[in-house]
DNA sequence: CCTTAGCACTCGTATTATCAGAGTGCTAAG
DNA sequence: CTTAGCACTCTGATAATACGAGTGCTAAGG
C-alpha cells in the first residue's frame, strides 16, 4: 500500500495545516492549500483512501480530517523536512551550556533550554555513573559516627552522601583508607569498582587489613544507596503544558503531572531512545503509557566520548512542529556531549579513563 | 462593631459549610444548620450585617454567600478550632522525619508530608546558612585548574562547587590552605566567616602569606555563589493544585504555576512568615501577590536550639480546612526542627557552635 | 426592638429549539 | 479518473424558556 506523490503531498499539507491551527482540516482547505487545480470532492477521495490506511481519521462524521499517530509516523519518517537551527541559535544554545563547570547544573540547563526553546517540558535521562569512570573517593569526619564520603568520578561529576557508621573511625584511619582506595581502584569504571567491592566483601575479611575493610565497607554502602536514588530523571517547563489546548481537561493534566511526579515511565522511555541510535521519537499511545496518550516525545541521547551516556528530550502534545522540535533536541544532545567531553578531557593527564 | 453571639455563630457555621462544600450558602441551609429554632429571614438579617462588614459577600445578586478573605480572616483569628492531630499521625510524621540523616533529604522529605497529607502543595524555605556555624571546608584537586570545594556546616549540612581557579594549585597548597582555615574560622557563624573574608579582601594582601590567601580566595567565590543561588525554596506537590475546583481556569493555574516556578515571590512571603512568630496565615490577596490571589499560605518557622532557621507551609485554595491543615503545619514545623536538631547534638563534643 | 411570614424580584443554570456553517459520502456525468 | 451536485450529518452559536435558589423589603406579631 505505497502512497501515489498526490497522497503523500495532501498527507503533508493535511498534518501541517493541522499542526498549525489545530483544527481538523477539510477538503475544501486542503484542495486550496494544494496550488494545484484539483477539487474537493477529488481530495476528499484521496483523504477517503488515507483513512482506510489508518493514517487519518474524523474526529466526527463531519468535520474535518485530523492525523493519527500512525499518520505523524509516516510523515515523520518519509515526508518531513526539519527546519535547522541558525547558526545564532546554535550559538546562543553553546554559549549556555558552556558557561558552566558543574555538571549536574549543566545537565540542568540542558532541560531548561529544551523547555524554553520548545514551550514545551524539558527532559534528560541522567548519566548513568555505571558507565563513567571513577576518579576519586574521600572521607570526611563530621562526628563520631558520622562520615561524609564523597565521590569524584571522571566526568567531573561530584556526589556526597553522609553515612551513619557502625563504629567510630578517626581521622586518620579515614585518610588511610582513602588514599587506599585512591590507588587501589584508579582509573577503573564504577561498574568495575562495584563488581571489585561486592567480590572483596565476600573474601572472609581475614586477607584485609582494618583499613581496607573501612573503606570497601563504607563505599559498598555509599554505592549502594547511589543504586537506589532514583532522582535519574529531569523535568523542567512542565508549566508550558498547562497552556496548551489539547490538555484543556484537567483530568488529563492530572494524570500526566503525576506520570511526571514518579518519573518512573519517563525513565523506562528514555532508557529506550538511549538503546537506539539518533533521534527517537514516542508519538502518543506508541509510548505504551497512558498518560502519554495525547503527548509525543522527541529523544536523543548524548554522547561523550563516542558513547551514549544519557538521553534528553521533549515533551509534548502529539500536534508538536516536528520541523522545528527535533533539530532543537538532536543540537542539544550534540552540544550537551560536547559540554560534558570538555569538563572531562579537562582533566590531567593520565588520569582519564581509558 | 464586635459581634454578637449569633452573628459568630453563624459566621462559623457559613465557613464550615462553604470549606465542605464548596457552594455559596443560603439563608434557609444555614437556618437549619444551627439547630436553634431561627428562621431563614432572620437569618438574612444577620447575614446581611455580616456583608455590611465586609465578613461576607455575594457573588451574584442570588445566590449564597460567601466569606471573604477578611471573614476567613476573623474565623480563623477568633473562632476556629483546630482539629488536633492524632498520635498516631504525629507519630508517622516523626518516623518520616528522623528516618534519614542527611538535613538536604530531611527537607525535601517535610515538604513531601505536607503536600502528601494536606493534598495540597507543601513549599519549604531552607535554612539560611548564615545562620548557622562553620564547620569544615575541604579542597579536593581534581584537575589542574579545578577545585572541589566542600563546605559543612555545623547543622550537618554540606554543600560542594566545583570552581575554576586562576591559576594552578598543588594538592599541597590547598591542603595547607583548608588547614589554615579550619583553624581560623572554626566555630563562627557563616554571616561572621563570610564577613572576616570581606574584610580580609580590603587589606592589601602583602600580610597575608600566600596560602591564607589562597583558601580566603577560594572561599570567597564559593560565598560569594552560594549568596547568588536562588534554590533556596523547596516546593512539592503542586500536582495536587491541580484538580482543586477553585484552580479549574487554566490561566489561572499558569499565573500559579509560573510563580512556583520563579520561586521569588513564594521566598519573600515565607520570609514574613520566618519573621513572625508561630503559625502565620496569608488568606488569598493579604500576600499582596496576583497570582496567589485564590490562595491561602499556611506557614510556620523551624527551629533548631530555640533559634528560628526557616519556614515550611502549605498552599492551598482560600477556602481550605483551615482546622486541619493548621496543626499538620505545626507540627511538621516542630518535628522537623528536632529532627535537624538531632543532626546537630550529633556533634562531636566541642564542636557545636556556642 | 427583634423576629418572622409573605411576596415580588433577580440571577444562574439547564433544557430545548433553531439555524448557519462546514464537511462528508454518494451518484452520475464529463 | 475527475468533478459537479446534492442530500445528509454534525458542531457551535444564539435565543427562548422554565426552574430553582436566594435575596430584600414590608408589614404584622411578640
């Protein structure tokens, strides 16, 4: 069932019309729009054959056509044309991303840019610290049983977490124990390093001294917790949803704001734009979620180093202007990379992960 | 223009049932609501007065009415009575409180009780860290021209950065330096480090060596980002506004939700509230903010060791329960104050600030 | 002087009817 | 295959209507 040029062009006209002004479109319009000399009755039994294809449908017996997600599919994949960045925008998306150091901010302002270019809501799926390197473990006395560890990882990437300890360490079993791990563990992967301690808690502790025992004990537990955390996922420009008319109910608005909450779904999607390649794109009810139902997602991840490490990506409702929306995601992927790289080739030498 | 008995009587009862119900009430329903053998005429009389002071309005020419915001304000000042929370509730809070050590989590977790238990939005300002002791700065190198700086208060809390520096510095120096300080300013407020900085800025630098200046340097731009910081203001369970009748006019709901979203509006009213003493309620336009117009703030301030270190509340529509949501600010608001206190007893003997 | 019954009046809301406009599907002719 | 014509459907706006709830006022009664 391929389309004939006439089909494809009237499915075009049809979902741009449609993107632009929200109303089902009509045969009448559409012939207008099309330039050439054709009727409406010829169109409406061309749109007549796009519906049979499932590619639109009437939202009542008369009135116009509106596109279905299987619609937008087609168009996205064979008929769209992106409508690219200028180089100012670019240039004005760089400049934000690189005036940072921090990367949890700067990760931040990625969703920020997203929701704020788009007016829709921002979204970017964490760096998954499996991946990344470890650099650097150091402890910090706060109280007798309390100890702040902190974790450096390749990336530039800071994480602390104070633990409650089973006993008291003082400070120099600490730096001891620090400065153990530090060599003992340089340059490996978090991954690897969990892999190391899980292995190294099952040896019966006699082959360690005191001091390693410390230090495995206490990062087991920090790495642990990090394993839990389920704070992997930024939100940001929920807000702009709230004007738009598609989701005028507030029964709808609720259901997404609460998919939004528990971030769980938004997780498992983007997991699945970070297993593809590129620019992926969730339209409506494809997303398998309910709530998602009238919402499309543009994903793409960012790469450092030539690897995915996370996926960011818009949200909004399903009559988005793909034209305009992906090359916004798919450049701040790219610069997000590009940002995050920077921080890490930053580094001193030798210390990189290889 | 004190009121009388009945006047009170039915002022309550008007208020109660519209906080129930939602609807404007009427002569007849209130009449039988006493229980007293009173007519609805009678009834009107009074309510009537009631207007004339301003306690109540109409919305239109018939139908109930309605308490205004200076009616709530009476009903809440003379004659409501809150509903205390059960033991039971108290206890559950408390064991949410103190089931965590890190005062960061701590605080977001109060804010979750609130908009969890309220079904309303639970907003918290943060301790003001100048208010609080310092206790310990470390630098960590990570790169040639990055540090790590890791700031910990007296209350348990810790706050990183990661900065660029002007030039390099040996991990050497910048143990020296974070040696230096710790001894030099332990045991000040944040306010006095923060000032002893300043001041040391303005003294031409030749008496200080090099590494005083260093660690004053790095910490100086750490103050100096942490004044900026606008993140000072915690805010959950917005969603909940969501499906509130009052909020149904999306335009409205936008107004609201971009106030959220700035968060400088909400951070100057908690500010009152931190000023004051106890409960404090600002009832639909009292906070003086348009987009707040509909809703009533129930805040109340934290205190660790009798001193007053930030504000928790909740946002709701004007006409919420009043009699509940007043005491589960409460009492959030005491809990969490000897939740964080814990943290701080927590000490090692001789480093809590005097 | 307070209370109350009675009554006319005002609005808001829901229901219904009506009508114009937009669009469709079908048929038959070019 | 295209197109004009036509009957039909459905939406949305507008107006008419009725109904219910509630008010304010007045006048009578305690």
């Amino acid at each position: 069932m391929p389309l004939n040029e006439r089909a494809e062009l009237l499915l075009k006209l049809l979902i741009h019309r449609y993107i632009s002004d929200g109303h089902p479109v009509g045969s009448r319009t559409l012939a207008r729009e099309t330039g050439l000399d054709i009727s409406p009755a010829t169109v409406r039994n061309v749109m007549a054959d796009l519906e049979d294809m499932g590619l639109i449908e009437s939202p009542h017996t008369s009135s116009g056509r509106v596109p279905t997600a299987q619609g937008y599919r087609v168009f996205i994949d064979t008929l769209l044309k992106v409508r690219p960045l200028t180089n100012d925008a670019i240039a004005e998306i760089e400049d934000r991303l690189y005036s940072d150091q921090d990367p949890q901010r700067i990760l931040s302002t990625a969703t920020d840019i997203l929701s704020r270019i788009t007016k829709f809501a921002g979204v970017i799926l964490l760096p998954r610290h499996q991946h990344t390197g470890f650099k650097q473990l150091e402890f910090l006395r706060l109280s007798a049983r309390r100890v702040l560890v902190i974790l450096v990882t390749s990336d530039g990437g800071v994480q602390n977490r104070v633990l409650a300890t089973d006993r008291e360490y003082t400070e120099s079993e600490l730096i001891e124990a620090s400065n153990y791990f530090n060599s003992t563990y340089h340059g490996q992967s978090l991954e690897q390093v969990r892999h190391i301690l899980l292995n190294d808690m099952q040896h019966d502790s006699d082959e360690m001294n005191r001091v390693m025992k410390t230090a495995v004990q206490v990062a087991q537990k920090m790495f642990d917790a990090d394993r839990v955390e389920e704070s992997d996922v930024l939100l940001s420009g929920e807000e702009n949803l709230l004007t738009v008319p598609e989701f005028s109910q507030l029964g709808k608005l609720r259901e997404l704001f609460d998919t939004f909450k528990t971030k769980q779904d938004l997780l498992e999607l983007l997991a699945k734009s970070m297993a593809a390649t590129g620019i992926s794109i969730f339209i409506g009810d494809e997303s398998g979620y309910h709530a998602l139902n009238e919402c499309s997602v543009v994903a793409a991840p960012y790469e450092v180093d030539g690897r995915s490490i996370g996926t960011l990506g818009v949200i909004g409702p399903t009559r988005m202007d793909y034209a305009d929306v992906i090359p916004i995601v798919d450049v701040t992927a790219r610069l997000l990379g590009s940002a995050l790289g920077t921080l890490d080739s930053d580094d001193i030498a030798g210390e990189s992960v290889s």
